[in-house]
C-alpha cells in the first residue's frame, strides 16, 4: 500500500472521530470531569474550540487528501459510526473495536482508549509526515496542516484527558489503553499486508 492510500485509510478512521466523541461524551454524565474534556476535544475536531482556533479537522483532512490526488468524494466513507460504508477492511476494523470500548459498561475504559490514541497520533502522524515528504516533494506545510497540527493538539489531549482521571478510575482506563494501542497495532499491520 502506497503512503497516500495509508493516509487516506487513516483519515477514514478520523471521519467518525466527531461522532465517537460524542458517543463517548453522551456516556459520561455521571463523570462531568471527563465528560468535560471530551466535550473540548470535540470543539475543536468541529471546529468551534476557542482554545484550538481553527476550521473542522474534515476541512484539513479534505485539503491534505485532494493535493495528494485523492478524489475526495470518491473516498469519503458514509454511513454511521455503527455502520459504516465506502471504508477501507483496516478502517472498519479499527473503528468498530473503538466502537466497542466506548460501549463497555465501564465508560472510563472508552476514556482511556481515546485519550491513548490520541497520544499514538503524534507517532502516526510524524511517520506518515516523513514519508510523503519523501515521496511527494511537491506538498506544503499548508497541504499537511491537518497533520502537523495534530501531532502537537492531540499529545495536549491526551494530557488534559490523562489527568482528568480519578485515582479509581485508573485500572479502567489503563485496561482501554490497552486495548487502544492493540486496536492501532494491528490496524497498521494490516495496511502492510
């Protein structure tokens, strides 16, 4: 699988990124503090954060994808979070065990798998930045803003959701942590196959 097609699935993931926060956030009335920071998280991948300015994440991730070459309506998956369509077998893969943890019945476990895939973004994304700046020479900071953005954001949310937790719930979202960085693992084993 080329650099471009691994972005393209990893921003499949990132589609309904807005819908599982809200999920997630939706779980957490009986934890405002979490609840709290996953409310902010959503802010700003929707672009209304007064905290991190700047336009929905799908604008970025739209404006990355079209330099590339990817027709973006040709790529942009449909459906739900519960079921999705026009996504890559990884993706959907990905997606559905995130799924799974924010429904356990321990909401903190969903917690923990967000906030540890946010601090795996910066890996992530650092990788695939290194590499299309190899392979498309051509690409701005502008074209990738979406991910070099990121992999500063998204480490202050894994901060900010890591020490929103409660001394109590730490072994619920240690045991998401987990299980989030399994989920990656294998979903970048994948695409290598």
């Amino acid at each position: 699988m080329t650099t471009i097609q691994k972005v393209a699935v990893r921003y499949q993931f990132g589609h309904f990124f807005c819908q599982l926060l809200e999920r997630l956030a939706a779980r957490l009335t009986q934890k405002p503090k979490l609840q709290q920071v996953v409310l902010e998280n959503l802010a700003e991948e929707a672009g209304y954060s007064s905290t991190y300015p700047g336009p929905a994440h799908q604008e970025g991730r739209k404006r990355l994808l079209e330099a590339l070459g990817v027709k973006y309506p040709e790529w942009e998956p449909m459906g739900t979070l519960d079921s999705p369509t026009n996504i890559h077998a990884a993706a959907a893969n990905v997606l559905r065990k995130f799924v799974a943890l924010v429904d356990q019945p321990d909401p903190v476990i969903g917690f923990g798998a967000i906030a540890e895939s946010e601090g795996m973004v910066v890996g992530q994304y650092n990788r695939l930045v290194s590499m299309l700046r190899t392979e498309c020479p051509g690409l701005t900071n502008y074209d990738m803003e979406h991910l070099l953005s990121h992999i500063q954001h998204d480490t202050l949310h894994r901060n900010d959701m890591l020490m929103a937790v409660e001394t109590a719930d730490q072994q619920a979202a240690t045991e998401g942590a987990r299980a989030a960085r399994a989920a990656w693992e294998e979903f970048w084993m994948e695409l290598e196959q």
